[in-house]
C-alpha cells in the first residue's frame, strides 16, 4: 500500500493539479515573472511576432500586441484575473448552491418545491445571456464579475446536489442519528455532508473551469474588469480586431484559456472517478 | 394517446408562468443600472425640466410595481418599446436579426447531433480495447473547448492560415439579398439565385461547426454511457444468444434504447446551444440576436437589452417544452402516467 491516498494515485488528478498549481503559481508571481508592466505601451514596436519568428525580439519573447503592449506580460498578468474568478466565484456559487440543495433534498415538501422551481426560473436563461444582463444591471469591475458568475452558476451545484441528498438522506444510518436524538443541523453537517463531499468537490473542481470561461467570453465583449487591468478575453478581443497584422496574438490567449479549463476538468473527472464510490466498474472503465 | 394532451397543456402553462417570472427578474435587474433611461435617449444638452418630463413620459417616476405593469401590458400587445441608440422600433430589430440566429443554432444542432451520435458509437465501439483511454481523453479535450475558442481557432485556421472559407458577416459583398421570410437560406432559394444561396451557406460553416463541434462531446458522452446500460439489460445478452451479429444488436436492439436518454439531453443542449450563438455572433460579425445583445450591452440600450433577453427565454423555454412533449409521445413508458 502507499502511502499517498487513492486521489493522489491517479494520473489525471496528478496532471490536473499541476496544471492548475503551476497557473496558480504564475498568477501569484506576476510582477516578479512578467519582463514588462502589462500596461506598458512602446509604440514603435507594435505587432512583434514572438522571438522565434522572423522579425521577433528578445525582449518581448511572445512578440507584441497593436498597442506595443508584452504578450507574455499580458498573459502573466491575466492569469491572476481568471484565476480568482475561477476560485472565489466558484466557491460563492458551490456554497449557495450547496447549502439550498441540503436544505432541499432533507426537508422536502414545500421547500424543496420552492428551491426546485426557483432553479428552474434560472435555468430558463442561457448562462451567457444572464450573466450579460448581470453585469449591465451590476456595473463591470472584479468583484461584479465574480458576483454574476456565483449568481448564474450556483444552480448547477443546487440541481446535481439535490438528487444525491435525496439518496442519502433515505439511507438507514441517517434515520439512525435521527432517532438518537441528533439535532437536524447536526445529521445533515456530521451524516449527510460527508456523503456528498466527494461530488462536491468534483463539482467545485468542473466549476472552475466554468468560471474561467465566462469570464474570457466576459471580458471578450467588454464587460468584465475595466480597460486597464490585462484579461485573456480582453487580449482575444484585441487580436481579432487585427488578425491578419499578428494572428500570434490570437493563438496565445487561446492557449492559456484552453490550458487551464483542460486542467480544471482532467482533475474534475480523475477526482469524480476515484471519490465516487458507488460508480461502477462500468462506468469507471 | 388520450393521456398525453393534458400532460403537454400542463407544460406549456408551466412555461408561461415561468416566463412572467424571469421578465419581471429581467425587469428588475435592468432597475440596478446606475443610468438613467430618459437622460440618455435626449440630446446631451436637454435641460433638467426636458428629462423631468421624458422620465415621467416612459413613466420612470411611477413606483417599480407599476412601471412593470406598464412594460408587460406593451410587450403582450407587441410593442417592445423604441431603441435608444438606434431609434428604431426593437420589435423589427428583433424581427429581422432572430432569423438569423435560428438558422446558426439549427445548423450548430445538426452539426452537433451527427458528430455527438457518431462519436458515442465510437467511443463504444473502442471500450475496452486499447484505443479506449485514447478516445477518453479525447473526449475530455474536446469538452474543455468551449464554442468561441472553437470558433478563433477555425478562424485562424480555415479562415487566415488556409484561406478556404470566409468568416464575416453572411454573404459577400455585392450580392443583393432578398427579404422574403428573413432566413436568408431559405429567401436565396426561394429567390431562385443557387450561386446566392451556396456563398451565404459558405459563410454558415465555420460558425455553425464551431457551435455544434463544441457542444457535441456531451452527446457523445451520455450516448455512451446509456449504451453501456443498455447492454446490461437480458435483451442484449438473449439476442446475442439467438445469433445476431454485434452489429445488428447495436443499431437494432441496443442503439434504439439507448437514444432515449441521448436525445432528451439534445433537447436540453439545445437550449444552451442557443445561448452559445451569442458569442460566435460576435466573433464571426454574424447579423443576429447575439450582435445586436452586444451592442445594446455596450450602449446600455435598456429597452433591447430586456426585449432580446426574454426573447432567448422565449426560445428556451419552447424548445423545452417541445422537447418534454416529444420525449412523452416517443417514450412508450410515460404515457400511462
């Protein structure tokens, strides 16, 4: 037996986790990483294709944006933004949506009628859509951000976790610490949540990934943090404009984008495959 | 048969209600903005006096309760009220770009069904051998592409790098566009011009691949994974008993159970996939709902920005509904209830 937990053993939580520890760590870094202030604008060389390309600079080793701007210092920089979206808004949106999903699958009744149909209000609005008007009605800047996605996201946390509740709360060890005399508090926070815990944490891990997205798409139409502060989504928008000036400045947002959220689901699913104990063989094949 | 209708009617009143909920949510989100509505549809030089009047004249003086009532009353007589940035009534602004996004999202939904069934097939088809774990992460590849990274990508590449399709806007320069219907497909065709209708479906293919590519590993997946129960099931193992090949049992016995569930999340899907357009709109400069959302969004144009987001919970929530009825009329099981 080693002694590493089963979690650990698994090569796409391993992969997953680097990924997302490595861009954690850059994000973190980032003025002692980046060559340039990400706001630093040299204007007689704009739209430097990166170093290894005719034409391309040491200095600015992912070349240029049209404003002169450092494409490394942009995406350095950037990735603190997708970062503690990823983070903070999919926690907000798990705490919601997991406290409501507790709630609803241990009372039921009426309750559980109420969250049920709320959820289904929300779902009625494609997330881009709502999370557009959330950010008109909110105003844009960090925290807003953050505060539509938790508001547009905690639903996929409330629908997935209510059904699991529902199971466990009929398993016989529940009704068991009910007739010792737990309190309801106590058998959902001590029985209840440590059952669903593993599909909490899968679902946080898909979560992130989900926020990293919105906030590109965000801040790809404008809507997310202001001007000044360097966004993935921001630097696609740019580079679309001049395409054909440097499609290098499109390729390289693409990628980290793309990096990221292929972390935040390669470790979704290895910790989906390894928590989940009632998956069967099948479907753990 | 007799069983089904009330079950539909019941649907169908749930939707409404639904949808007088998320318009007075819409209504009440868009109150937040710090703008002023009566302020920026005058000139910049109106006196306080001119706005006062302006803001009692869209009723903006009258308590939040009322000034809903107001709104829903015009919407259900079909006046969405005028733009303030474009001056133009928002009812024909939806009116002339919402055909548009409904051919993108119904090509994106073909696209997006054939490969998610041909791709579930696959992955079933590999399991247990040693392509499978190759396959499995190809999957979880694809399903971390969201739609706008698919939509640069084929930009850069088909569009940029190889020069083979063109990615703005819906047809050439030059080409006159008939208005019959408004879906430029079907009025190119019914205008008798094949050459018109060939450029403006050429312009369809990278937004609607890059649509339908992304939302196709989820169908894959939920394919392949109802296959995988099917397959428990007596049945498989009986017709295998009475000689059938593999093959047969697949798409005869097995794939018809197994599509059920399949395509009740193609329903679902959909609805996202209709959310989705908004971004390749953007991306590909494609004259529907989801440009028109954008700019309105820039220009803080209040009056689209709620008309266009009730009408995506429109569509929504009718392709939810449909796709509920559909699953009770195709599935044997649901009609006693």
């Amino acid at each position: 037996m080693s002694a590493r937990p089963a979690w650990l053993r698994s090569g796409r939580v391993v992969f997953g986790l680097s990924v997302v520890v490595l861009i954690s760590l850059v994000a973190l870094f980032a003025p002692w990483l980046a060559p340039h202030d990400p706001n630093e604008q040299t204007l007689l060389s704009t739209f430097l294709p990166p170093f290894w390309a005719k034409g391309g600079e040491a200095a600015f080793p992912l070349g240029t944006d049209s404003l002169g701007r450092c494409t490394l210092s942009r995406l350095i920089y950037g990735a603190r933004i997708a970062m503690t979206v990823a983070i903070v808004a999919s926690f907000g949106a798990m705490i919601i949506g997991a406290v409501l999903a507790h709630i609803a699958g241990y009372f039921g009744g009426w309750i559980d009628w109420l969250i049920g149909r709320t959820v289904d209000v929300w779902m009625s609005f494609p997330p881009v859509i709502l999370s557009l008007i959330l950010m008109v009605g909110l105003g844009t800047g960090l925290r807003n951000v953050i505060l539509a996605i938790v508001l547009v996201d905690w639903t996929r946390f409330c629908r997935v976790l209510r059904s699991e509740v529902l199971v466990v709360t009929r398993r016989d060890y529940v009704a068991a610490a009910r007739l010792i005399g737990f309190s309801h508090w106590r058998t959902i926070t001590r029985e209840i949540l440590p059952a669903t815990t593993p599909l909490l944490i899968t679902l946080v891990s898909l979560e992130m990934g989900i926020a990293v997205i919105v906030e590109a798409i965000l801040s790809f139409v404008g809507m997310s943090v202001g001007a000044t502060t360097p966004a993935w989504g921001q630097m696609i928008a740019d580079a679309r404009q001049y395409i054909y000036d440097s499609p290098w400045n499109l390729v390289f947002p693409i990628l980290m984008i793309f990096i990221t959220v292929l972390g935040f689901n390669v470790l979704g699913d290895g910790l989906r495959r390894t928590l989940d104990v009632r998956l069967t063989e099948t479907q753990r094949a | 048969m007799t069983s089904i209708l009330p079950l539909i009617a019941r649907r169908v009143l749930v939707s409404v209600v639904i949808l007088f909920i998320v318009s007075a949510l819409l209504f009440c989100i868009l109150r937040l903005l710090p703008v002023d509505p009566a302020a920026m549809s005058l000139p910049p030089n109106a006196t306080l006096a001119e706005i006062e009047a302006k803001r009692h004249e869209m009723g903006l003086d009258q308590p939040l309760f009322r000034q809903y009532l107001i709104w829903a009353t015009q919407v259900l007589h079909g006046d969405f009220g005028t733009s303030i940035h474009f001056r133009r009534g928002v009812a024909g602004l939806i009116g002339s770009t919402l055909p548009a996004t409904i051919e993108l999202a119904l090509l994106a939904m073909i696209v997006a069904g054939t490969l998610g069934i041909a791709g579930g097939l696959y992955l079933f088809h590999v399991r247990g051998s040693a392509m499978e774990p190759i396959a499995d992460a190809g999957s979880i590849v694809l399903l971390s592409l969201p739609e706008f990274l698919w939509g640069l990508f084929f930009i850069l590449l088909f569009g940029v790098a190889l020069e083979l399709l063109p990615f703005t806007g819906r047809l050439t320069a030059g080409f006159q566009r008939p208005v019959v219907t408004g879906f430029l497909l079907l009025d190119t065709l019914l205008a008798g011009r094949p050459d018109m209708f060939l450029n403006a479906l050429k312009h369809m293919i990278l937004p609607s691949l890059a649509l339908g590519i992304a939302f196709a590993p989820t169908i894959m997946r939920v394919l392949r994974s109802s296959l995988l129960d099917v397959y428990q099931e007596d049945y498989i193992h009986q017709a295998r008993l009475r000689g059938f090949s593999e093959r047969h049992i697949l798409l005869r016995h097995a794939l018809k159970n197994a599509i059920l569930p399949t395509l009740s999340l193609m329903g679902v899907q959909f609805g996202f996939l209709f959310g989705g357009t908004l971004l390749i709109e953007v991306i590909y400069s494609y004259p529907g709902l989801g440009n028109l959302m954008v700019d309105a969004v820039r220009n803080a144009d209040l009056p689209i920005i709620q008309a266009v987001g009730l009408t995506y919970c429109v569509v929504v929530l009718t392709i939810n509904t449909v796709v509920d009825a559909a699953y009770v009329i195709l599935n044997p099981k649901l009609r006693i209830a």
